[in-house]
C-alpha cells in the first residue's frame, strides 16, 4: 500500500488552512501529501513580514483589516509589490493598484475575460478515504498559498464541490481539464476513468458549453490495461489520455515503469490513438526528490526526458504533452537549481526537453507547467523566469501549456496572477538570449494561458470561446461574486510548523 506521508511526517506538519499565512500568493511551501514540505526559507519570511507590513497600511486608509484587504485586488497586487521588495523587478505592479482598489479593481475586471484554458486539474472521488492525501493542501499553505491557513481541513477541500469553486469561481479559468493518476494498487486512485467521463459530461450539461475536458489514464504493464484501452474507444468520453512512465508516482518500489519508445509496449497503442483520432498524450515527467539517485533507484531514469525524442519522431501525428515539464527538483526550494542555471544556463531535464524540437526534428512536444511553475512563482520568481525563458526558447511560446495542478494548492487564481505579472529580468534575458515576457494580455502569455490548448483540442477562439461568457458557469460566478464578493485566499495541503 502507498503511503504519502508517514505518521511520523505528518507529525512535524500542520494544515495549510489552520497555519498558513492567508495570503494572496503562497509565502511558503505547501505540500499536497506527496512529499514532505520545506520550512519557509528566510526570503519567504521577508515576503510574509512586507505583506503583513505593506496590508497594513493600505487596509488600515481603507478602513479594512488586513484580513479582508488581502482578499481585494489591491491585495493582490501588494503581495507582488513585497515580492519585488524581496527579489528584485521581477512582476509588473505599481504601488497605485496596491494603495488605490478602483486602480487595482480596473485591472482585474479588464483581465477577467481572458481566454485560461487550465490542462491540469484534480479532484478526488465521494469515496476516497486517504487522508494522507492532506497533504498536498498542507504543504501549499506553508511555502506558496498562505490563504489556506486557519482552517480545519478535511477531505471535502480535494472533492468535487470545492472543486468547481475553486477552478471556476475562485479564478478566471473558463475550461479546465480534468485529470487521474495511476497506483500500482488500484483502491488509491483519485478518480475512475468512468467517473472522470461522467464529471466532464455532467458539467458540460450543467453549464451548456464545453467548460471541461477529461483524460482517460492508461497503465502500461498492468493486467488487462490494453483491453481497457479497446473498451475505452468503443465509446469514448474523454478528450486525451494520461500515462506515468514512472508507473506509481509515490512509490520508488513500483513494479510497473516503462518507456515511451517501447516499440513491442507502446506502439500497439499508438497505432490505436492515432486511428481514434484523440491524439493528445500528456506524460507525466519529472518532480524528482534532490537524492532520487538514491531515493528512486533503478527507477528514477523513467521520469527523465531519455525516451522522449524517439517516440516524438516515430509518431509525429501525436501530441506529446509532458506535464511538469520534466523540471526535475521536487520537495526543494529552487535555490539549488537556481544556483545551477546561473553556472551553466541548463535546468536539469527541463533543458533537455526544451532541446528535443530541434535536435530530433518534431513539432509534436509541448511542456506543461502544473506545480513546476508553483513551486518557484512565489519562492523563487527568478528561477520562475529562467524557466519559462527556457522552454520558450528552445520550444517557442506556442509549445508550452498551462496547467495549475489545482485543486491541490486551492484557487489557482494566484498562480495566474503570477504568470500575468512575470518578467524575465534583463539581465538574464541578455545573458541567455532570453526574450521578453510582455504584457499580461499580450501574445506569449495569452498562447500559454490558452491559444495553445485551445488549438490542441480543435477549439473555435472566435465562436466556441467567446460563448463561454453567457453560459450558466458565467451566470454562477457573476452570482457567487455577488454573494461571496471576495476571493478567499484559501490554500489546501501540509505546511511544516513554524
């Protein structure tokens, strides 16, 4: 059985809701179970000490708490203003949207319509019992989403109802793709295939327009996986398919890892995706501990870029989405990384997919963001930007996707923020030929956050999208707006204690 934290572990943890720092933006690692968070780092603790400092004088001219002043526009905008104080020029925010909320109110209405297609998103059946799983929320609050803080939480926090709260209330997300993941014991998956069919149709139902997709997962290797695969097909209800070449994502001891150019595994089903017409296949790559050499032996290799270039070129009417990007530091602060890429310019793995396009000849290979992006927005915004100055560049800007892996970390509404207000500092676009972000609404953010996507599942910008603006999803925020009236900066998972 798989266990995603030990009673030990979570010992030395608390719940992200109860203890951390309700924050517009994370201000410490939070963990979604799957491993074990950091202690916030002493950089992080200056962000959360400027927050509460800078939320105190722009709520207290208000005549608000700043509680309540975080959960503004202008809250948002002073927790990148404290990131700034902290890092350097990294996101565009002017001190008038922190001090002025008709400033900072113009700017997120204008922003609320763009088109954010979010490809990675979860939630957890009725039935599932793992509490462990906790975890995730816990370790968000304590490093990247300090809204999470001062709530009991439970399981109903990663299920369905908090679910379209969070993705579709809580953030400006028009259509969310709902994903699964695989364990070599079938009782620990999130969510059925079935079920994830069912909740994509029910939804689509509900709002009257395609407001979600839904992968089916296939497991290599597992008894009878092919023959669900030839079941799936003969009706299916999902728009993608999703596979982890490390087989269990949480057990170094699993017995069912394999490789993407595996001709006598693989290309059977290739043959069968290619002839269903669901072409898109996300992969999950990389999210490695700092010892996995040790940690993951004779498995760690599977999570790595090392079989990605054949398999592309052989299937070149496939779409090879790899989520995470194949950034390989997990359950760290990027300050290792960060050091590296100063030294040397690579990310390990993340480099290396960047360079497959050109070295292999495809057009076929695009890299997602879900949690890599999360994992540096807010603790490390320069890494952030080294990142994504990466993939753009090796890849083009209309290779590189948008996921959140929410409902993990809560609303993903922060990392969005982030995304729109990042830069890549000019020094380091000088250094390594990086070029400019642009604005929040301009094309490379506007392609990542949703063109790309939107192109990969044969979506109408003009007809399709637009009418998503007047459905009954539309209709539900604009009333939860009027109800709730604020976000409220609620992150889910383990943080360490204090």
């Amino acid at each position: 059985m798989v266990h995603l934290l030990s009673e030990a572990e979570l010992q030395r943890l608390r719940p992200a809701q109860q203890d951390a720092f309700r924050s517009p933006v994370p201000t410490q690692m939070i963990s979604n179970g799957e491993f074990t968070p950091l202690p916030q780092s002493e950089q992080q603790r200056k962000v959360e000490a400027r927050i509460k400092e800078l939320a105190a004088q722009y709520g207290r001219r208000l005549g608000m708490s700043r509680r309540s002043f975080l959960t503004t526009a202008s809250g948002m905008a002073t927790a990148f203003l404290a990131m700034n104080d902290v890092f350097g020029p990294v996101f565009e925010v002017s001190k008038a949207e922190a001090a002025e909320p008709d400033v900072a109110k113009a700017r997120a209405d204008a922003l609320a319509g763009q088109f954010i297609f979010d490809i990675q998103t979860h939630f957890v059946h009725d039935g599932f019992k793992q509490e462990d799983l906790l975890g995730l929320a816990k370790y968000a609050a304590d490093h990247w989403n300090k809204d999470l803080k001062g709530k009991q939480l439970t399981l109903a926090y990663y299920k369905f109802e908090n679910y379209v709260r969070q993705i579709f209330l809580n953030s400006d997300t028009k259509i969310a793709l709902l994903s699964g993941a695989p364990f070599d014991d079938p009782s620990w998956w999130l969510i059925p295939n079935d079920q994830i069919a069912d909740t994509v149709e029910a939804v689509n139902r509900m709002a009257g327009a395609r407001r979600m997709l839904g992968h089916f997962v296939f497991t290599p290797g597992q008894k009878g996986w092919m023959e669900a695969v030839d079941k799936a097909l003969e009706k299916p209800g999902h728009q993608a398919w999703k596979g982890y070449t490390i087989g269990d994502p949480l057990s170094p001891k699993t017995q069912f890892p394999w490789r993407l150019d595996d001709e006598k595994l693989m290309y059977p089903f290739y043959e069968k995706v290619v002839k269903s017409g669901i072409r898109q296949i996300a992969i999950h790559k990389g999210l490695m501990p700092a010892d996995y050499e040790k940690s993951w032996a004779k498995v760690w290799e599977y999570n790595t870029h090392w079989d990605i270039g054949k398999a592309a070129k052989d299937w070149p009417q496939i779409n090879f989405i790899f989520y995470h990007g194949c950034l390989q530091p997990f359950m760290e602060s990027p300050e290792r990384v960060m050091a590296e890429f100063d030294k040397s310019g690579e990310i390990k793995w993340a480099t290396h997919l960047a360079r497959i396009p050109e070295e292999y000849g495809v057009s076929n290979v695009y890299a997602e963001l879900g949690t890599s992006f999360a994992t540096c927005a807010t603790a490390n915004p320069r890494f952030a930007a080294a990142l994504l100055g990466t993939y753009i560049k090796g890849m083009g800007a209309d290779h590189v996707v948008w996921g959140t892996d929410s409902v993990w970390y809560g609303s993903p509404q922060w990392q969005i923020e982030a995304l729109r207000r990042l830069e890549i500092p000019e020094d380091m676009q000088k250094k390594h030929g990086f070029k400019p972000l642009g604005p929040a609404d301009g094309f490379v953010k506007s392609t990542i956050f949703g063109h790309n996507s939107a192109r990969l599942f044969n979506m109408n910008l003009r007809t399709e999208v637009e009418s998503l603006s007047h459905d009954r999803m539309a209709k539900l925020k604009r009333d939860y707006a009027a109800v709730e009236g604020v976000r409220d900066n609620a992150a889910y998972g383990y943080v360490a204690r204090g």
